[in-house]
C-alpha cells in the first residue's frame, strides 16, 4: 500500500460528503410526480391526490401508488425488483427507476414545467 | 522454458478461463445482499481484470473485459444493462490501465482498484443522468455510489493482491511488467 491510496480513498469521500451535502440542502417537498416512459414523460399527476397508476406495455407492467404525499412502486414484473425495493419518495428529485422496463417517477417541485418536450430516441 | 506456441496456447486458455471466472463473478455476486441502490455492486470482476491488466496486453484484457460484460448481458442482462456495464468497465479498464502505465510509484493495486471503481460507478452516473434524462436524478445516487466505490475497490484491490501474490512465477509473465 502507498500513501496516495489512503489520499484518493479520502478524497473520493470528501467528495461524497460534499455532494451529499449539496443534495441535503437543495431539497425540498415535491408537489407533482412525474412518469416517464423511454426517457419521455407519460403522465404528471399532483403528489397530494391519493391513486394508483398502472403502467402497461405489451407485458410489462408497473403499478405505482401515491398515498399520503410519497410514491411509491408497489408492484412490477421486471426482472430485477429494484424500483420496488426503492424506499418511498416525497423530496424533488428523488425518483424511482424501472431500468429493465425503462420507467421512471420523478418527484417535481411546484415550479417545475413537466417536461412535456422531453427529447425522444 | 516453453516454446513460443506454448506460450500463446497458454495465453489463449488463460484468457478464455478468465472471462469464464469473470462471467461468474458477476453472476453471482447479485445475490450477495447490499444496500438497496441500484448500481451498487461489489464488482467482483473487477479482480479479473486487475489481475489480467497484470499478466496480458491491453488489447488482451480489452477482449476480456468486452467478451465478459457482452456474455452477461446474455445470459442474465438486457440491452440496457449492457450498456450500463459496458460504460462502466471500459472506463474502469482504460484508467486502471493508464495508471498502471504511469502512476505506480503513487499507488498500489489497492488504490488503482478504488480509482477503478470510482470510474466505473461515475461513468453508470452519467449513462444512468443519460438514460432518464435528468441529472438532478443522477446526483442522487452519485454520493452513494462514489462511497460504495471505495469500499468495494478497497475490497477488490486486497484480493486482487493476493492473487498477484500466488501468482508470482507463471510461465505466462515472460517479465514482470509492474511493480505493485
């Protein structure tokens, strides 16, 4: 082992720290969930109104709840299970992603635009 | 000493067992539980191309590090995790490479294997920012990942060095090519 080891380790985690920090302070209560499809969004519904969304294409399915102000993945049939295992959301930014079936919910702030542009493939 | 003919026969077998312990590594490492973020892996396969990194050319290890992120995506990936994996693992590949080439004196294997792992996991940020266009997403996940990528390059680094160890004299290394 050689001295810079320790220094890049402990640079790496200043960094971390650092970002971490950053992303601490710039968060605030998200009043607007965003659902998008093949980096396009497909849906904006408002974070306060309780429902659940279900998200079908061909024989992909994604069931997404929002209940009591945070969203959540309730059920999915991809392969990895990760969106479901994704602790609850409330704070703009914060998103819960379906990589294997390319599905993303996105917590916006009031002043958020929906990115009804958003550029396609 | 083995003829030239051995040698590349060796290489060949070498090459092709390395992919195939690459390939398994990072099979089953999705079932050793971690903390539930995606992307957070402990890069097992990582070890094989250290060690490759050590005893083949770069075009050699290349051909490792490609065929075995390739396979994978086959046998239990999709075409966006081979993307995600791809980014990743040439990233990692071409900067643990550099470093060999020119920072040895800096670091040991241990840290070329956390740097390594702070590339990989930086270049899935970007792709993953990319992939659902939003990098306020993306910087997220970016502190959790660079954490996870000392731990785990950490980890990786010590057992890639004690292969090197048990390694020391194969008639594959025709020289010593680094001083870890």
């Amino acid at each position: 082992m050689r001295k810079m080891d320790g220094v890049v380790a402990i640079i790496f985690l200043l960094m971390a720290a650092a970002l971490f920090g950053y992303n601490l302070t710039h968060r605030e209560a998200g009043s607007l969930v965003e659902i998008a499809k093949d980096g396009q969004v497909v849906q904006v519904e408002r974070l306060s109104v309780d429902q659940t969304i279900r998200l079908e294409y061909d024989d992909q399915t994604n069931l997404i709840e929002i209940e009591d102000g945070v969203v959540s993945m309730i059920d999915a049939n991809c392969r990895d299970q990760l969106c479901v295992h994704t602790a609850p959301l409330k704070t703009v930014g914060r998103a819960i992603v379906c990589l294997p079936h390319r599905v993303s919910v996105v917590i916006k702030g009031e002043g958020d635009q929906p990115e009804m542009d958003a550029i396609s493939e | 000493m083995p003829s030239v003919n051995k040698i590349k026969l060796l290489q060949f077998t070498t090459m092709a067992l390395m992919i195939t312990i690459a390939m398994v590594l990072s099979y089953f490492e999705r079932f050793i539980p971690l903390i539930n973020v995606p992307g957070v892996k402990l890069g097992l396969a990582n070890i094989v191309t250290l060690l490759a990194l050590y005893l083949f050319d770069f075009k050699q290890v290349f051909i490792i590090v490609v065929l075995r992120v390739i396979l994978v995506s086959i046998f239990a990936g999709s075409p966006i995790s081979l993307l995600y994996s791809m980014s990743g693992g040439l990233v990692s590949l071409v900067g643990m490479k550099l470093l060999l080439m020119g920072a040895t004196r800096l670091f040991s294997l241990v840290g070329i294997s956390i740097i390594g792992a702070f590339l990989h996991n930086s270049a899935q940020t970007i792709v993953l920012g990319l992939l659902i266009n939003s990098f306020s997403i993306a910087r997220v996940y970016y502190p959790i990942l660079i954490v996870a990528a000392v731990v785990t390059g950490f980890l990786t680094g010590l057992i890639g060095r004690q292969f090197m160890k048990q390694i020391e004299f194969t008639p594959l290394k025709g020289k010593r090519r680094y001083n870890f």
